[in-house]
C-alpha cells in the first residue's frame, strides 16, 4: 500500500510540473514596445525638458509595475524608452527622431519640449507612420498642418492667456491698457497673438506689443517703455527669460494690477525669486491643488483613468523629492494616453490606436482629454482648460502658490500686485 502511495504522489507532482510548465507556455514574456523621444537636458528649455522626462519615467515605472498592458489576443506589452538630449536646438530634432525610428525602432513617440521642437519632429513621425503624443507644445498651427498621428496633450496656445484678460477685469473693472512683451518663438508668439485678440475684443488698449529674441536677459528697453498708467503686463517665453523679466519688474518697481506671464511661474522653482515672485500670475496646464477626481468625472458623464491626483503627487515627490510642476505632469500623461490607447485598441498597430485616441473622451489627474478628429486641426486638445496660479504669501510671510482661476477650481481669491513700500 505504501508503494501505491508513492507511485500515486510521484504521478501528481509530475502532472502538477506539467499544469505549471503549460500554464507558462500559454502565458509568454510580455513584450516589448520602445517609446522614443527627445528631450532637453541642456540648453535653455532643461528646467522644462527635465520635469517633462520626470513624469515619463514614473508613468513607464508603474504601468510596468503592474504587468503592463493586456492585448486582445492574451499577451501583454511593456514599455522601455530611448532618448536623446535635443540640447534644445532644433536642428538636432529631425535628426535624432529619424534615428529613433529606423535605427532605435521606437513604436511609439513623446515630443519634445516646446512648439519650436516639436513642430520638427512632427513632420518625421508622421513621414514615418508613427504616432506621437506632444507633451510641452501648446502651439495651434502644429495640429493644423494635416497631420493625423499627432496628437496634443497642452490647451492650445490660443487659449493659454486669455483668462489673464478676465482676472484683470475682475480685480480693476475700469482697466484699459495692456502691455505684452514677449519671447519671439513660435509659442509665446501663438499665445501673445491670441491673447491680444482677445484683449481688443473685450475692449483693451494694446499700449505695447513688443517682441525680444531668445536668450535676452536685459529687459531695460522693454521696461521703459511702459506707459505709468499701465494697468497689465503679459507675455514672457520660457523659464529662465522670464524669471528674469519678473526680476527686473520687481527692481524697477513696476507693479500694475496684474502680472501674468507664461511657462516660469507655475515651477516650484520660481520661489526663489522671494519678493519678486509675489502677486505674479501664472498660466499652468495642472497644479497639484487641481481638483479632477473621479465624482468629477462622473459627473460629467466622463470616464475616469489612472491615478488620481493625490497619487501622482506622492508618488512622484517619493521618487523625485520635489513637487511637480505641469512639466511632470504633462510627460506622465503622455504615457498615459499611450497606455489607454493601447489597452482600447487591445493591439500596438497605428491604425488601430489611432483611432482609440481619436474616440477618446476621458478625465484622468491632469483633467479632461479629448481631441479635435476634423482634417483642419487633427489632433489639437479640445478638452483641457487651464489653470491660473498665483504667488501669495501666506500668514507667515511664506510664500505659496495659489490657484486663482477659475472661480470653481481657486483655492484663494486673486489680487492685486501689492504696490512696492
């Protein structure tokens, strides 16, 4: 009886080993999909470049975390990357992005930071049947120069400081005369562009419209041209420029009622300008104190997707000690969108997860996405609003960063600039 009992265990444990070894064998490796991009790790546009590959990262790092993404036939793929510093110069891009694809055999694309760079490497992604999702570009004319695999994370450029225009008429309704100094690139000027448009429409004075080159860190001849009774300054560039400018208004005491300045406010890093960073304004793609949560989204009759923003938030300040900025968040959602794409169209072929992006209709932390599917703009964001922040100090003379607009997203009113003593 002892041997039957043998044989009989020795029979299941090899009949087990062979339920295991087929379990495996119907459940192979998962495989892998390269997402490529650029990014600027040195030159002026580093600051924003570097946040943007932050959230990249630690969306590649829990999607694969968690098994990756299943496809319609069982199997699942995860994700690696291959980058390259574009060293912010635009003559590198179309470059690098041809080598991504043919030499790196990246699947899918991230762009750049910037509309500048941006705009280059949508031309090769499209040449190239390869869809890419554009994290740090707001600009317009991108999405409307027919391409199709395109697709734009950022509220477009033509909406980025026109909600300026409406704080201003909120705090001082008897406000007549904008200045707008800007960067002249192809972002800032899509957006001071729109933003003066705007401004006329609602019955401004442009007093001064004035463009400076790239890298200009002596804004003197801008600053002595504004008029005393200026009741609005707007525009800037990118980080460095214009932290900068607000540094030079603050020397030179001008303080209208508003200050709203593009790209440098929003970054945590920003504070260390200390007086001259309060009361300036700031257009944000996402804050941390944004408010998407998934009651939102139902409400809205939205799906909701991924983490919420409290979990982005602790998660990237574990792996990055910082608080992240709209940069971080914008790279994050980037993968995100890709992952969601993926896992709708149940494959990795481009047509198929074209269209799950041209269906997309979602809410995830960095708020509402959906995008334009009509030949004049394909794959501009239609769905995204922005955010308006400002630098306030708080009780204890600290300062803190504020969200002041919209009205149904604000976690303290907005004021005035506080007038130099």
């Amino acid at each position: 009886m002892k041997g039957k009992v043998t044989v009989m265990a020795a029979l299941v444990a090899v009949f087990c080993l062979f339920m295991v070894g087929a379990v495996q064998a119907q459940a192979p490796a998962a495989k892998n999909v390269v997402i490529g991009f650029t990014a600027s790790q040195t030159g002026k546009l580093n600051v924003e470049g570097m946040r943007q590959i932050n959230g990249l990262n630690l969306w590649m790092e829990r999607v694969n975390a968690a098994g990756g993404v299943k496809l319609a036939d069982g199997s699942a793929v995860k994700f690696s990357s291959k980058f390259y510093d574009d060293e912010s110069n635009k003559g590198r891009v179309q470059e690098l992005y041809t080598k991504l694809i043919n030499d790196d055999k990246a699947n899918f694309l991230v762009s750049p930071y910037s509309s500048g760079l941006t705009d280059a490497a949508a031309v090769i992604a499209q040449q190239n049947n390869r869809i890419m999702i554009t994290a740090g570009a707001a600009s317009d004319s991108t999405y409307k120069k027919g391409f199709t695999l395109v697709f734009q994370t950022y509220t477009p450029a033509s909406r980025y400081l026109t909600g300026a225009v409406d704080i201003l008429a909120k705090l001082n309704p008897k406000a007549k005369k904008i200045a707008i100094v800007h960067e002249k690139d192809k972002f800032s000027t899509d957006v001071v562009n729109d933003l003066k448009k705007y401004a006329e429409g609602k019955g401004y004075q442009i007093v001064l419209f004035e463009g400076y080159d790239p890298g200009t860190t002596d804004f003197a001849p801008f600053i002595n041209k504004f008029p005393a009774d200026v009741d609005a300054i707007m525009g800037g560039g990118h980080f460095a420029d214009t932290s900068t400018f607000a540094k030079q208004l603050h020397e030179k005491g001008i303080k209208p009622t508003v200050v709203a300045l593009l790209v440098a406010p929003p970054e945590p890093k920003f504070a260390e300008l200390g007086e001259a960073a309060v009361g300036i304004i700031g257009a944000s793609q996402w804050e941390p104190a944004a408010k998407y949560a998934p009651e939102v989204a139902k409400a809205k009759n939205l799906e909701w997707f991924g983490p919420t923003v409290a979990e982005f938030v602790e998660a990237y300040k574990k792996k990055y000690n910082e608080e992240p900025s709209y940069h971080s968040a914008g790279g994050f959602v980037a993968g995100l969108l890709i992952e969601k794409a993926i896992a709708t169209a149940g494959s990795i072929d481009t047509e198929k997860v074209k269209a799950a992006l041209d269906a997309m209709d979602i809410m995830t932390f960095y708020g509402h996405i959906k995008f334009d599917t009509s030949p004049a703009a394909h794959g501009l964001q239609v769905g995204h609003d922005m955010i308006y922040i400002q630098w306030q100090k708080d009780p204890k003379g600290a300062l803190v960063k504020e969200v002041v607009w919209p009205e149904e997203a604000k976690t303290k009113d907005v004021i005035p600039m506080p007038k130099k003593k």
